[in-house]
C-alpha cells in the first residue's frame, strides 16, 4: 500500500514540474516570439521548456498508470 502512495505522490509531483515548465516555457515564448531565428537563445529555451513540460506530462500519467489498483 506504501508503494502505491508513493507512486502517486510521484505522479503529483511529476505533474506540478510540468505545469511550471510549461509556464516558463509559455512566458519565455511571449517575451522572445518577436525575434524569431535560431540563434536567440530565450526562444529555443522557451520552446525546449514546452516540449519538456508536455513529456513531464507523459510521464506523470504513466506513473499514475502504473500505480494505481486493477
């Protein structure tokens, strides 16, 4: 029982540092989108913390998945 608690309180967690990648990701785009060529950094790191929060997103609800009861 202790194991699955922990894998949802993993799965909790995973879901928070997804939601603040994605929002730095999506503050990051506002404030960089103007200048758009691949060597401003703020943009390729605003679209990196996107495509990172969005597979943190994935992995929470495998974890999710895989602890919960059949």
């Amino acid at each position: 029982m202790n194991q699955m608690n922990n894998g949802i309180k993993a799965a909790a967690t995973l879901k928070w540092l997804a939601w603040a990648a994605t929002i730095i990701g999506a503050v990051l785009l506002v404030i960089n989108v103007s200048d758009f060529r691949a060597e401003n950094f703020g943009l390729m790191a605003a679209i990196g913390f996107l495509i990172g929060g969005m597979n943190i997103f994935l992995l929470s609800t495998v974890f999710r998945l895989l602890h919960t009861e059949s």
